[in-house]
C-alpha cells in the first residue's frame, strides 16, 4: 500500500521517522526494498537526501523514482 513519504517508518530508523523528499507522492515496500514516486522528478540533491538515511544500501535515481535495493543476499 503506498503512504506519504514522510510519514513512513523505515525498519532501519526504528528510533524516528525516514524524511522522504518533499515531492515524495508515494512510497511502496517491495520485500527489503523501498521504491519512492515523486510528484515531478527527483533530483540529485534528493537522491543524497535518501542515501544519508540508507548508508549501508544501493539507492539509485532515475527521473520521478527513487529505489533503495534491498540488502544482497549471500552467496550459496
């Protein structure tokens, strides 16, 4: 289910709440991945912004979405 961006919490940041860009329209959890949608495009100065509260994560821009890839999963 999409929410608002800032008002999502992020497992990671159980101690206070992911501020998700200002032109987050929606935000979906997809497993251990987050996908944001924003209401134009994003730019780089938001892409920093979500890489901050993901610093251990992949978080790549492209145009109106913002993904956080989730964790890689170990080799078998």
């Amino acid at each position: 289910m999409p929410h608002r961006g800032n008002e999502v919490r992020a497992e990671e940041d159980l101690a206070g709440t992911v501020v998700w860009p200002a032109d987050t329209r929606d935000l979906s959890r997809i497993g251990d991945a987050w996908v944001a949608t924003a209401t134009g495009d994003f730019t780089p100065d938001d892409l920093t912004q979500v890489r901050r509260h993901f610093p251990d994560r992949h978080v790549t821009l492209d145009g109106d979405t913002i993904t956080v890839w989730p964790h890689p999963t170990p080799e078998r």
